[in-house]
C-alpha cells in the first residue's frame, strides 16, 4: 500500500490514486471560471483586478489543499457567489462602505464561524432556523445575482416611470451577452465538463473577432502583486452596531450555504456518513474565510462544483488537493483574463442565481407562516440589492406571524435571537 492509499484511506473509501486524480481534475474545470468572474465583481469596488486575480487563485488553492488535508473530502472551496456580488454591489457599491470595511467584516464573520465550528452552535442553528427559510435564502441570493448579472449585461436597465425596463437587445454588445447566457445555459443542460468557463471562452472569442473587446495583449504573464489588497481589512470601521446585520448575514449565509453544499454533494456519493468529517470540512470553510479576507477576497465557501468530481469517482481528500494544485495555472493567464469582456462575464451570474434559485421547489408554501416569510425573503434581496435585508425581513416575519397564528411550537430561542438581530437592519437603515 501507497503512502498516498494509507493517508487519504482510499481502500477503505473504494477508491484509486488514478480515479481520484481524474476527480479532481473534473472539479477543476467546472469551477475554474471563478478566477476571472470573482476578480470581475470585486474589482467593481475599486480594487485592482491585477491583484483580485492573484488572490482569487491563491485563495482557492490554500483553502482547497487545506481542506483536503485537513478533512480528507473531496470538496473544493472558493469564493463564494452570491455572497463576493453582495460584497460589491449591497455594502460598497449600495451602502458605500469602503471595501477595507467591507473586508473587515468578512473578517469578523470569518472569526466567528471559525470559532463556533469547534462548538454545537451549527446543530443548534440547524435545528433552530426552518429548513424553508434557509432554502429561501439560497433561492433570494439566486434571484439577486441573477438581477444584477442581467443588469451588467443591459438586458434590463433603469427606467424613471417603471424603475426598470428591457434595455436595448438590439445592441451589439446586449446581444453577445445573451450569447454568453445561452451558450452556459446549453452546455450545462448537456452536463458538459467546464461548462462555465468554455462558455466564457467561446463567447470571448467571439467579441474579439467582432471586434467588441480588445484581443489579449499576450497569453502567460507572472501573477500580479497582491500587496495593494492584501492585510488590507479594516476591523475598526467594521465593529459598529449598525453593521451587526450584515455581520451576521455574512456568518448564516455562509454557514448555510456551506452545510447545504455539503448536504447535496454527500447525497450523491454517500459522503459524511462520519460526523468528523463533516465536522472539519465546516472547520476548514470557515478557516479559508479568515485566510480570504487576510488575503482581500470575500467569504470563501464549498463549492457546490465540487459534485462533478464526486460523479468521477472522487471520495477523499486527494481530490480536493488535486483540484487545488491544478489552480497554479491560473495564476499565469492574467493577459487572457484581462481581455475578457464583462458580457462574457455576466451570464454567468445569471446562471449561478438560475442554480440557486432552484432550491424554491422544495420550499412549503402551503404553510402561510413559511409562504409569506419565503417570499418577502426572496423578493426584497434583488428588489432591495441587499441580501442583509431580505434576510432579516424573512426573519422578523416569520416571528409575527407565528405569535399572532399562536404557531408557538415554530418558535425558539435560535428564531428570536435572529428577528432581534434582523430588526437592527430596519432601525439603523
């Protein structure tokens, strides 16, 4: 037996070097597009994308080894959509909070959910919030990146009589987005391998063709310096009562966004059957959100991709480093990320937010409390550009609704500490 077969026990998780290696090569190519889309975001707060690119890969690659070792899992983590779009778009962009603040409280919920992984706070959440709320909250995420990935593509733009409207499609520029969209949409339907990022290729080829974006200005480069962002983060601005709320949306978000990633992928392979490793995967997530705020990144997550590798075979940890080994490249192909146009970009929000938003099917409206509860969660996130509000709203409503329904067995300590939490976002918005 190997040294690689007795650390990661691939005889005992019916697995080989050879399956686990191709595993994570699976991975790598459906979640590679994160590298240029998360640098794309962010870079809209005004840090530069030079750096977001290094730091992305770099983020990627710590937290995925990390993982691997330290849960033996093959569960890659990254930064976090939905979560990198509120980051830019609800706190610096919307509340023009500075992005150092901004990562400071990245940092904060970080250091929580890494402190409160060592304890019983998850089964006590997991047992106190409705499991439809937190399916909601996945779905309001979705709905909302998915807005803004239209509105960066100008399918929809602002409009004074009807707040928005139908942008011009007939736009060249317009329609190479809804290129992008269709082509991801197509080649996830067919369960192609990368399909993000091969939709992003395509249709970057195709705008420099028609001379709609700059051709790259070379292939290979050095990673760019992440010294302009990196131990960046602003503690003090951030620890402020005001800004409670959205502390706390950052810490649940990515805590059930986590544990819903985990839940789906262990469904498909038979994974976490051992509460140890479920156990320190959540440990190792919450680590890489510190290590991605040190770094200049939002909060760092699972990723749901991971489930392709798992299709290929993969059950341990060798996956996952794998994965995270192959995320080197990345660091090298900043010419290339560079020319990418941003309606390359976009339809892939709005694709992410389609596989977000999925998760509404399984939520119960035929109970009221739950199906008002959902839907002002999901509405308001894209309707308010804050996840932090949809939030708290869908909390805050579910407690009135159940004390005035006499629904009392619906209510907890977990419930009411979050509405009480949620309610700051009203009295200090």
């Amino acid at each position: 037996m190997t040294f690689l077969e007795r650390f990661f026990k691939l005889r005992e998780k019916n697995t080989t070097v050879s399956t686990e290696i191709r595993a994570g090569f699976t991975t790598f190519l459906a979640m590679m597009y994160i590298v240029p889309v998360n640098a794309s975001i962010m870079s809209l707060t005004g840090m530069p994308f030079d750096a977001l690119i290094t730091a992305t890969a770099v983020v990627t690659i710590i937290a995925t080894i990390l993982n691997g070792i330290w849960s033996n899992t093959p569960v890659a983590m990254s930064v976090g959509m939905g979560l990198n779009a509120y980051f830019t778009f609800g706190l610096v962009k919307g509340m023009h909070i500075p992005w150092q603040t901004a990562l400071g409280i990245v940092m904060i919920s970080g250091l929580i959910f890494l402190a409160l992984s060592f304890t019983k706070f998850r089964a006590w959440v997991l047992d106190s919030v409705p499991v439809d709320l937190r399916r909601a909250i996945s779905a309001g995420i979705g709905a909302f990146i998915a807005f803004i990935g239209l509105k960066g593509m100008g399918v929809i733009v602002g409009n004074p009589a009807t707040l928005v409207s139908l942008g011009d499609i007939k736009s060249p520029d317009v329609m190479l987005g809804i290129l992008g969209f269709i082509l991801a949409a197509v080649f996830y339907s067919y369960r192609i391998k990368g399909a993000f990022i091969l939709a992003i290729a395509l249709t970057s080829i195709v705008a420099w063709i028609f001379g709609l974006a700059k051709l790259p200005q070379g292939i290979i480069s050095m990673p760019a310096s992440i010294s302009p962002i990196a131990f960046h983060f602003d503690l003090i601005s951030a620890l402020k009562l005001s800004l409670l709320p959205v502390i706390i949306t950052f810490l649940v978000t990515d805590m059930f966004d986590t544990i819903g990633t985990l839940a789906g992928i262990g469904l498909r392979a038979g994974l976490f059957k051992d509460s140890k490793e479920l156990q320190k995967t959540l440990e190792a997530d919450a680590a890489a959100t510190v290590i991605g705020a040190s770094l200049g990144t939002s909060t760092t997550t699972s990723f749901i991709e991971s489930a392709a590798g798992v299709e290929e075979g993969g059950r341990s940890g060798l996956t996952a480093i794998t994965t995270g080994l192959l995320f080197i490249t990345t660091l090298f192909f900043l010419p290339i990320y560079k020319a990418i146009p941003d309606n390359a970009i976009y339809p892939i929000l709005v694709m992410v937010g389609v596989l977000m938003f999925s998760e509404l099917k399984n939520i119960d409206f035929s109970d009221h409390v739950i199906a008002v509860s959902s839907f002002i969660t999901v509405i308001l996130m894209p309707l308010t550009y804050s996840i932090t509000i949809g939030l708290s709203a869908g909390f805050v409503l579910y407690l009135m609704l159940a004390l005035l329904k006499k629904e009392f067995d619906k209510i907890n300590i977990g419930t009411i500490t979050l509405a009480l939490i949620g309610s700051l976002a009203f009295i200090f918005h």
